[in-house]
C-alpha cells in the first residue's frame, strides 16, 4: 500500500486516507519520505514522518495517513510481512562417517548405494566445460 504518486512524483496537500485491517498485519517500510512533524503516517497509535517509517511493527488497528497544506514529499510505501511466504529451512546436514566424501560446492551430484558414488555435472550427459565441484573427504 503507498501514498498518492508514490514512485511517480509527490503526494498531493491534504491527502488522506485510512487503512483497515483485518486480523494482524506486520508492517515493513519498503520507502519513507514525508514532511517531518507534519505529514504523518500513523501505525498502531505511533505517528511516523520524515524519512523513518514503521518498521517490524505488528497490529490490528487502522493505519491513518494524513498530509496538510504546505511542503509535499514523494510519500511512502509500507507491505503487510505476515503475507510473506516463509523460506523453508534447508535440510538438517548429517555428518559423514569418516572416510566417506561430500560435495561440498558445485553442481555435481552424490548418489546413493552401495558403494556411493559422485557423478558429473549432467552425467551420463556431457558437462558443460565452465561446471565445477568441490569434493570433501
């Protein structure tokens, strides 16, 4: 969500709006230019101007913008982060038993059986003469 002419010049005097919520939204400043002390985006009872905007701020309330008459800025841009989609957490790592190897870089490929081998990039293809790999033993 973003003032009036966010990215496209400056918000107009007098703009306003008000944002309603539903559940909670966790609000991240993505820009923040707005006339200090007087041109205010307010997030959970917390008045922001100037160039520093909520950041890691969590709430259920309305969001209120409010710009008076006089000096106009480009404005703000703030996103909900609770809509994100988590990263997932990379796999645990089991450590090898000694003796044995691992990639540890690069696009070659560990196989499993017995005995466990590492092949190639693109194997049984050819590679591409730029690919490389790193082995630990």
């Amino acid at each position: 969500i973003q003032s009036g002419n966010y990215e496209h010049g400056e918000y107009n005097s007098f703009e306003e709006c008000t944002i309603e919520v539903s559940g909670t939204v966790h609000v991240e400043t993505a820009g923040f230019e707005t006339e200090a002390n007087f041109d205010k985006l307010t997030v959970d009872n917390i008045e922001y101007s100037g160039t520093i905007g909520p950041q890691g701020v969590s709430t259920s309330s309305s969001i209120t913008w409010k710009a008076d008459r006089s000096i106009n800025k480009a404005g703000w841009k703030i996103c909900d982060y609770s809509l994100a989609v988590p990263t997932p957490a990379p796999p645990p790592t089991t450590p090898r038993p000694p003796g044995q190897w691992s990639v540890t870089h690069g696009s070659c490929a560990e196989t499993e059986g017995d005995p466990p081998c590492i092949t190639s990039p693109n194997f049984p293809e050819n590679y591409v003469s730029s690919d490389s790999c790193r082995i630990e033993v």
